[in-house]
C-alpha cells in the first residue's frame, strides 16, 4: 500500500497473477495515494479503491481507527478470497483483523490479534521495535516468507528483476508468475521531438529515506547538460502519473537513487542508471548501476559514467 515502486514492481505482476488463475473472478485492488493510480493504468478493469495521500495517519492510534473503517468497507463487500501483500505493519495490522473476524485471509498477517495489541498499549507494555521491525510484527501463510528476513542477495542466482522477483517467486511461491509490470501509455510528443537532436536523460534524485537520496543533482543537471544532453526532473507529484510516465517513455535513460521511479521506468520500456549509495545494486538489478559508494558520488564522475553508458550503446 505505502510504496509507489512495490505498488508497481511487485503489485502489477502479482494482479496479473492472479488474473491468470482465475479468469472469471472480479478484482479489487487497495492501495494508496498514487498507487491508485498505476494500478488504473496498468489493468483499467479492476477496481481500485484505498486511502487518499493525506488519509493515512502517522500516529498509530488514528491510523488503527482509519484502517478498522477500511476493514469494514472490505467485510461488507463479501469478498471470496483476500490477500495481503504487503510488509508494513498498518496493512499485517488490517489483515488480522480481518482474519480474527472470520474472513478468508492469506499472506501477511500482524502475529498477534488487534485485542492484544489494544491492551499492550494501554498498559504501556507495547514495544517499539514491534511496530517498527517486520521481524517482530509479522507472520505469514507463505511458508516461504521466512527468507525475506535473510540477505538473499549475497548467496545463489540473483533473479533478473531483483527484490520484487525474489520476492514473489521465492517468498510468496508464485513460481509461475511472469514478471509483467508493464504500463501502456503513448511517448511524450515534446520529449520525442527534443530527443531526435539531443539524447533525453530523467534525473530523480529524491528517495522516500533521505540517507538513499542524491544531494549533488543540481551540479549533475548542469554538467549534463554542458555536454549536451536535455535533462528533466519532476518526479514530486507535481503532475499526473500517466504524464510522467509518458516522459519516461520518452527519454534514453533515467538516473534515479534507489526509489520508486525505477520501476515506473521499467514499466515502459526506459532504461535505468541506479546512483546505489551504500544500497547491494543486485537487490535491485537495474540496467546500470554505479558501484556501492561510501558518501555520494561526485557529479562530474558520475557524468562520465553517463557518457560512458551512450558510448557503449552507440559501438
């Protein structure tokens, strides 16, 4: 629910999924904020429903209340089958207590009933790290999950698409899945004009943890931009989604830190170059990578390695 790239890498194929096993069932799909909206772009005959950007409250308390009224939206829609994909602890919180109610719930649950957790608040006996470590919090009827909690990428064949493929196929046992994520949406006009003289470059610098985020995109914006390439930024929710997919569609190369605008690049068909920090660049497998880094790569040598990625493709 909360992440726009789980959302995308991990939410698509998984509805995909099981839109292939059962041809004749009727989906919905709950999310949040912009995942909304992906989800609608990506397979416009599901229904999409879920919390507005500004609906999930940050306190636990209000947000135990505002996820007890999505459970009975949810109770009250009958469904047959529901399952939660999701790792955080508000959507382990949700399916419990809509397991403990008597629906039929698989996947990610919290371990203990929402009762429990009520009175371990208010006797103040609640810890911390249980809310905010899935270790603690969540269980799971994917027998499989326990390798979530494992450094899976240092050991073994690391998937083509990274995390959301281990994921998926290791953790949750869909090892039938194809990983479609993609999105069908037109190249922007603009971009494909600018992009018959110069090679277009999106550059989203921003992570939703700010240690993953790159600090030197203003500096890298002007280098690139010195050597010739059209760069453009944006990706703040400042404009629609299809729109910057669009734009995406229509660029040579995204440069992200490790975050969402991956996958939505992956989506349609727009290669990636992933600034990785300290993050393992096979947890994420992107076309391009820099090597893990301690600090933040310099913008001038990170210029050079874009340079370097156009010189490879064009021998």
């Amino acid at each position: 629910m909360l992440g726009l790239g789980d959302v995308t890498c991990i939410g698509i194929p998984a509805l995909r999924y099981f839109k292939q096993r059962f041809p004749e069932a009727q989906f919905s799909f709950l999310t949040f904020a912009a995942g909304k909206e992906v989800i609608k772009l990506a397979e416009p005959d599901v229904n999409v429903w879920g919390l507005d950007k500004d609906a999930w409250p940050e306190h636990i308390i209000p947000a135990m209340e505002t996820f007890l009224g999505l459970a009975e939206q949810i109770i009250g829609e009958g469904y047959d089958q529901i399952w939660n994909l999701d790792t955080w602890f508000m959507p382990c919180f949700l399916s419990r207590f809509l397991k403990d109610a008597g629906e039929k719930v698989m996947g990610n649950t919290m371990s203990i009933s929402v009762q429990t957790l009520i009175d371990e608040f208010q006797s103040q006996q609640l810890k911390p790290e249980y809310v905010n470590d899935p270790a603690s919090y969540m269980q799971s009827s994917f027998f499989s999950m326990v390798r979530w909690h494992t450094p899976w990428w240092q050991g073994g064949l690391v998937p083509d698409f990274g995390y959301p493929e281990f994921y998926l196929r290791s953790c949750c046992g869909f090892d039938q899945l194809d990983m479609d994520m993609s999105i069908q949406v037109a190249a922007d006009q603009e971009l494909k004009r600018i992009g018959k003289q110069q090679k277009v470059i999106a550059l989203a610098p921003q992570s939703r943890t700010p240690e993953r985020a790159y600090p030197f995109a203003d500096e890298l914006k002007a280098e690139l931009e010195k050597r010739g390439y059209h760069v453009w930024t944006g990706f703040d929710g400042s404009v629609s989604l299809r729109q910057t997919l669009m734009q995406l569609k229509a660029s040579d190369l995204l440069v992200t830190a490790p975050s969402a605008p991956q996958w939505l690049a992956t989506a349609v068909g727009c290669p990636s170059l992933v600034i990785c920090g300290d993050v393992d660049p096979r947890t994420l497998m992107p076309d391009y990578a820099t090597d893990p880094h301690e600090g933040p790569i310099p913008a001038l040598q990170l210029a050079e390695s874009i340079d370097s990625i156009f010189s490879e493709q064009a021998q």
